[in-house]
C-alpha cells in the first residue's frame, strides 16, 4: 500500500501538537491553544450573514474582492505608503499563503532556511515543494531572535529564500528594527527571498512591532491573516503583499490551488477592517494581565526559566528537568492540562515546552497550579 503514496507524503509527519490534542480529554484545561478564545467582532458576524442574503456566495476574483484589497493596502500603509491593492491577494487563511508561496518560489533542491523552533508549516511546505529545509536556530539566550552570523553560514549557493516569523510562535521572540535589516540586507546580497509572516503584528505587548514589508519589495513575501487580530481562525481569511510582479505569479499558482478565496467571508473580514478597534485594545488589555500571570506562575516553579514574552500569546520556557519535552508535556495532559511539547517544533525546542494565554486567567491559574505539581514530581538535572 504504502508504494502508492507519494515520497513527499512519507517524509512528512503528523504535527506533535494535533498528537496532543487528539489524546485530551474534552475536560482538560487548554493551554495549547494556537487561537485567541474570543469571537469575531459583531460587526463582522453581521456582515457575514448579510453578505450570505444578498447573494454573495459565488466565485469571486482569484487575487480576492477588489474593496478588500484595497482596505488591506490602506491598512499597510503604516508600514509603508506606496502600497496599493496592486501589491495585495488574498488568500485562505496565512496557511494556504504561506503554501502558494512556497509553490511560487521553491524548486526541487532548493534550500530554505527555516526558525528552530518554528511553526510547524515551514518545514513541510518546503518538503513538498522538493526543497530542503535548513534550520537556523532560535535561543532563549538570544531572545529568539534570528543570528546574522549563523545564517550568514548557512548561506550556500543552492539557498533561494529564508523564512521568517515576528512575532514568533512558539517562542514570541520578536525582531526589532535593528534585526529586520541586518536580515534584509542578507537577503539583497545574496538574492534570497524573503517570506515574513506577520500574523502577529497586531497582538503586541511591549514596544512596537518591526516588519520586513517597508524594504525592498522585490526580495519580500510579507504574509499576514484576519485569524489572530480579529479571532477569525475558522473563517480562513488571510493576505499577502510583495511586488506586483511577484504578485503575478503567485496569483497563477493560487488559481490552480483553490481558485478564489471565500467571498462571503471576505465581505465580513471587510467590515472588521472597518470597524472601530476599541474592541482590539481591549483584549489586548486582557491578554496582557493573563500574560503577566502565566509568566510569573512559570518563573516561580523550580527548575523553569520563562522570557516574558512582547508579542503573540504564547509563553517557552526552558525547563531543567530530566525528562524529554514530549514526555513532559504528555505527563501535565494526563494530568490535566494540555500543553505542546518544544519538540513539536523543532529539535531546538527541545527543553521547552509552550504554553498559551489564550484562555480565562481562572484556568491559567489551574493549570499553573497542575503544571507545577507535574514538575515537583520529576527530577531536575
């Protein structure tokens, strides 16, 4: 059976973090979150029903409804002012960007450089374009931010782009101005392409968020989603930006991938855009007093080491402990807690685990409470 399959199917593996939640019970506290635990804005729900009754339900442009890249364009000008709905498509979410990215730019034995620890799509993606992922690492000692030094090495003849991802899951390590143009400049000299995903920007604790967008256009991917900032992760809106030819292209390879992005949703995603954003400060509040608590309840558990995080909603720490990151996190789930094991991510992540605020500050402080009896348990080195 398994001669049928193709040989990028077996060089892929099931994601350590779906293994966790497949073997939860349904009343575990959920700290494995990779998705905020709020709702879409009302005024994008009405706008959704509204779209669906007045017909809005057919295929719609490939590169995405003309009103929605424009607003997208308007959004991004923060960042930089001659982008124009010219330099937009929309796409199903940042995952299905992120994959017609790569099917745009990556070659059979290309090499991409990828963060370890990392989303879990980075590598894969590269996999089933017939390129080689090659790791650069991110070290809590560093704050997770990217080494110019190392990737300066890593660089061979053979390497086409490098990915990267501020602020980071799963460590929330996040580039200041500084970082984003020693990479940029990397990029230019060595003609690498540059896929930024961003979609953290706008989930920002501390200080102000740097992106790749405002450089130069020909080397840079910038990919973001409605998922995070608008607590639409189901809804499966998402957008890049990059040159207009750069453009081009990747829309011919998102019309064979799946044609157009979901219109309804994008008459939604529309009016959150346009939506006052008293609502966004608000959980950005919240999600700062649950970010504080989870930090410090980590902190004060013997033989753990946790970098407060500035961006995204996720916390790494490093823990002492003689247990493997896997079974670690599979000992806190048995327990109670569902949590990702560092590993998951890459096997720089190994000695961490992820933890997400992404839940009441009632349930981080059980799960806190779970986690640190887990960890008296165990031996530390």
């Amino acid at each position: 059976m398994e001669d049928i399959f193709a040989a990028r199917t077996k060089r892929l593996e099931v994601s350590g973090i779906r293994k966790m939640f497949e073997l939860a019970s349904e009343d575990s506290i959920n700290l494995g979150l990779g998705e905020l635990d709020f709702e879409p804005i009302d005024e994008a729900k009405a706008a959704l029903t509204q779209a669906v009754n007045d017909g809005h339900n057919g295929y719609g442009p490939t590169r995405g409804l003309s009103a929605l890249r424009k607003a997208i364009a308007e959004s991004l000008c923060k960042y930089r002012t001659d982008v124009d709905m010219e330099n937009v498509m929309v796409t199903a979410g940042a995952t299905q960007g992120l994959l017609v990215s790569a099917m745009t730019i990556f070659d059979h034995g290309d090499e991409v450089l990828v963060p370890d620890p990392g989303f879990v799509l980075y590598k894969p993606h590269a996999i089933m374009c017939g390129a080689f992922p090659i790791s650069y690492h991110l070290r809590q000692e560093n704050d997770f931010i990217p080494q110019t030094d190392e990737i300066m090495e890593l660089v061979t003849p053979q390497t086409k782009a490098i990915i990267v991802n501020s602020p980071n899951n799963p460590t929330a390590g996040m580039m200041g101005k500084d970082d984003v143009k020693a990479l940029r400049d990397i990029a230019i000299d060595h003609d690498l392409i540059i896929i930024s995903d961003e979609v953290y920007d706008n989930i920002i604790l501390e200080g102000e968020h740097a992106t790749m967008l405002n450089g130069d256009y020909d080397h840079v991917i910038y990919i973001n989603s409605f998922s995070k900032t608008f607590a639409m992760t189901g809804w499966r809106v998402g957008y890049l930006a990059t040159s207009k030819a750069m453009i081009e292209q990747l829309s011919k390879i998102q019309y064979y991938n799946i044609a157009c992005p979901p219109t309804p949703l994008q008459h939604a995603t529309l009016a959150a855009l346009g939506a006052p954003d008293t609502e966004l400060k608000r959980r950005l509040a919240l999600l700062k007093e649950r970010r504080d608590i989870i930090v410090k309840r980590l902190n004060d558990i013997d033989g753990f080491n946790c970098m407060k995080p500035r961006g995204a909603f996720y916390a790494f720490p490093k823990f002492d402990h003689d247990i493997d990151s896997q079974d670690f996190a599979m000992k806190i789930l048995e327990a109670g807690v569902i949590c990702a094991p560092g590993s998951a991510f890459g096997k720089a992540g190994e000695g961490h685990l992820r933890f997400s605020f992404a839940n009441s500050k009632e349930n981080i402080e059980k799960g806190m409470e779970i986690v640190e009896k887990v960890a008296g348990q165990i031996s530390i080195d």
